[in-house]
C-alpha cells in the first residue's frame, strides 16, 4: 500500500475547519477557525501524520530495512510510528527513554510490541545523545528525530498550508511548539503571520533549528507567557479552561499542547493583540490521548 492509498483509506484529509464563535472575539470584529487534525485518525491524529508522511515516502521509494526513532514511555509519535509502519509492513524500531521500562510497563509499549516494533530502552543520559545503540545496525534504516523534527517533518505542513488556504485567507495561523516543526513548517509555507504558542521552555532552540535550517522566517512570533510550568504540568486554571472550552465548543482539548495554544489565544483576544477584522486559524494539532 503507497501513501495515497493509505491516505484514502485509513485517514480522513483534508481535515474539517470549523468556525467558532464567542463575544470576545465577535466585538472586534474578529473571525477564529479551528483546523481539525485532531479528526485526522484516531492513532495518527494531529501533526503525527504531518510529520510522518514524508519520511514514510522516502522509505517507500528508497527502501531500507526498515525506520528507527525516538521517544519516552507515552510516546504518541512512536505508537504513530508503530500503527502506520505495521500496516504498510516497513519494519521498525522505538528508542524508549527509562532503561528501567519493559513492553510490559504500560498500555502503549505492549501495544507498539504487539505492533510489531522493536523496542530497546535505554537510560536517560544515554537517550540524550539520541544516539541508535551499537547492537543495531542503523545504515539500514531510515532515523526519524524524536517528535519527528526534521526538514522532512516541516516539508510535512505544505500540505496543512495548501488544505488551509483553499478556502481561507488568514491573517494568522497559531500553532502550539513541542519540537517547533509544526509552527517551522506553518511559517515556511504560509507566508503569514505565524503565531506559535511555546509549550516548552526552548524558545532558544526553535531559534538555533531557524539557523540550520537557513530558514529567515519574518512573520514567525513566539507567545512564551503560556508554560505554566513544567513540561505536562496540569495547574487547575489550565484544567477549567480546557473543560469550559470544551462546555463552549463542543471540541476536546488536552491541557499539554492545544489547552496552552487556546488558552494563549483567549488571553491576546483580551489584549486586543490581534488587529481588529483579522482571521485566526488555531491548529488542534490532537494529542487527546
């Protein structure tokens, strides 16, 4: 099965765009779209397959024996991996972080096992290096970054642009940063105004990837008043507001990621940050489960 297919049959593209509505933004004059990837697949939801589908090209028309990553005891980007790779039969390996973890330590490494990934668990200081331990012979596989962060994974939101702007011409598209390929990606290809909502205390790296990348991405801003804290923390006000949006709206969202980005978002409405009339379009990027 080729990625077409797989996108035919398994997956539900383009994702719906809904239109929210709400007094804070209806007085200025304000239109906000929610762009669904979290409808995507209810495994391979959200920018997962975003910033898989190029490397499983690659691996399709430059076959090796099979793709390696990277990621921690919960990954939703390695059991990604694991479902699409078990289903187009390429082989593959997960580098979990936590040597002390089995296939039997929780629901999702038993379940990638039973998907027929490979996988090795490795101690925390080691997994640093993101390094593919020396038993394996990686020159035979195709190595995807943790959190597929990579030129291919921000080659992987052309398509996110192109289902956007069919039929909407935003002012500005807003994103939650993890790794920075999704909002990387929204940036390259848009030329819009760009709005990522850091997730993560790694403002410096996003920048360090614009530097290797030789990306001079003009319109790209960083909103980093939104961590709450550590990495998954779930303060009680983050909670009310995911559990009052989804009350409002009618949409799940989870607090790591798309809570923080509309929380954000609902925040610089207040402000008035947003030149009155503007169109926002907010990437659920999933990551419900």
């Amino acid at each position: 099965m080729d990625i077409s297919a797989f996108e035919k049959n398994y997956l539900q593209l383009p994702s719906p765009i809904d239109e929210l509505f709400d007094p804070l933004w209806k007085e200025q004059n304000i239109r906000l779209f929610f762009k669904r990837d979290d409808l995507i697949h209810p495994t391979v939801s959200g920018n997962k397959w975003r910033k898989l589908k190029e490397y499983i090209r690659i691996a399709q028309d430059n076959p090796k024996k099979g793709i390696i990553s990277f990621g921690g005891a919960y990954s939703n980007h390695l059991y990604a991996l694991a479902y699409v790779a078990n289903l187009l039969q390429i082989p593959s390996i997960g580098i979990v972080r936590g040597e002390e973890l089995t296939t039997k330590s929780n629901a999702y490494l038993s379940q990638m096992e039973a998907m027929g990934m490979e996988l090795y668990f490795v101690d925390r200081g080691y997994y640093r290096k993101k390094e593919v331990p020396n038993q394996i012979n990686s020159e035979d596989y195709w190595i995807i970054p943790e959190g597929g962060y990579s030129s291919h994974g921000i080659d992987g939101m052309k398509a996110l642009v192109d289902e956007i702007q069919q039929g909407i011409q935003p002012d500005f598209l807003i994103s939650a940063v993890g790794t920075g390929t999704t909002i990387l990606g929204l940036a390259k290809y848009s030329k819009v105004n760009t709005l990522g909502v850091l997730c993560l205390n790694n403002e410096k790296e996003i920048e360090k990837h614009l530097h290797e990348l030789q990306l001079e991405l003009t319109k790209l801003y960083l909103a980093k008043d939104y961590l709450f804290g550590k990495y998954a923390s779930r303060p009680p006000e983050l909670m009310n507001f995911c559990e009052k949006f989804k009350q409002q709206h009618h949409i799940e969202i989870e607090p790591t990621y798309t809570g923080k980005m509309m929380y954000g978002v609902y925040d610089l409405l207040k402000k008035k940050y947003f030149p009155a009339g503007s169109t926002l379009v907010c990437i659920h990027t999933g990551g419900i489960k």
